[in-house]
C-alpha cells in the first residue's frame, strides 16, 4: 500500500522534477522516491563516518590510500 504526502516544493525544483521525468521517462513519484532512498543512505553513510573516522585514524589510517594500501 501506498502512503501519499503533499509537500510544498520551490517552482525551480519542481521544474527539474518535471524535465527529469520527461528526459528518464520515469514517473514523478518514482524519482522522488529514489531520491528519498539515496538521501537517507547519504546521511546514514555519513553517520557511520562520524562513529567509524576516529577509530580508523586511532588505528593509523589517516587517508582512503592507507587502507586501499592494507587491503590490497
């Protein structure tokens, strides 16, 4: 079942909304909803670095090329 929501959106965003869907051949509702999805993954992902950061330069990982260097 689906819940539908009615938000306010700025006129220029809508209009990127609407030239999205023209140009994917995708449904509004389906590009928000991707949208929503990829937002919410961002800010766990972001989250996570905030708790993982620290102890990864604790353990002497200072950049991403010190750990590709470890795993590789």
């Amino acid at each position: 079942m689906q819940t539908q929501y009615s938000v306010p959106v700025e006129p220029q965003v809508f209009a990127l909304l609407e030239q999205a869907s023209r140009e994917e051949h995708r449904d509004k509702s389906e590009i928000v909803n991707d949208l929503i999805r990829r937002y919410s993954l961002l800010n766990h992902m972001a989250k996570l670095q905030k708790v993982y950061e620290p102890l990864a330069r604790a353990a002497g990982y200072d950049s991403e090329e010190d750990i590709f260097r470890d795993v590789s």
